[in-house]
C-alpha cells in the first residue's frame, strides 16, 4: 500500500473482563508497553498468523525448484524410475519357480 491509501485511524474501545482482562494487564506491566502499543503489537502477531500470504507461489517455492539431486530426465521419466524403484521393493511378479504339476 502507498501512503496515500492507507485508511484512515480507527479508534477502538473495548471492554475486556475476568481472564481476558487479567491477561492484557498481565502483559502491559511485563511489558512496558502502552495499552494502545500492546494492541498493535497484538494485531501484527495475529495478522501475521493468519493472513492469508499475498506472495507469488512460484517465489515460495524458489528455493526449491531444481535444488534436488536425481537423473537429469526425472521429470520426463518419474513413473519409470518410480516403478524400477516400487519393484525393487515389492515386487509386482512372483520370482520364484513354478514347481511342476500332475
């Protein structure tokens, strides 16, 4: 956001009691900080927890993407290797002789 759009100051008043009360009192003496400086902390905490990210995915990821190890075809070849390597584990054929029957 620009300076320009930022929205206006909001004013808030709230009442808190019993426990939720106890703890924002708890927090401003351990703190030091100003009632108002508590509730923004509180907010950028909060916002920071669970808004939604407004990053591109691909930059999320761009550490990731050709990081790892492997052949140089695994992205063209990945269910070959993925079989090769399922078959050494659990085999899709029995291995072992038929014996004979009468």
């Amino acid at each position: 956001m620009s300076p320009d759009t930022f929205p206006p100051d909001v004013r808030i008043n709230a009442r808190l009691s019993g426990d939720d009360a106890a703890r924002f009192q708890e927090l401003l003496e351990s703190s030091g900080l100003s009632a108002s400086d508590l509730l923004r902390a509180a907010l950028r905490e909060y916002h920071a927890a669970h808004a939604r990210s407004t990053r591109d995915p691909l930059a999320l990821l761009a550490g990731f993407i050709g990081s790892g190890e492997g052949p140089k075809d695994l992205s063209a070849r990945y269910k070959d290797y993925l079989s090769e390597s399922l078959e050494e584990k659990i085999p899709l054929s029995v291995q072992e002789p038929r014996g004979t029957y009468r």
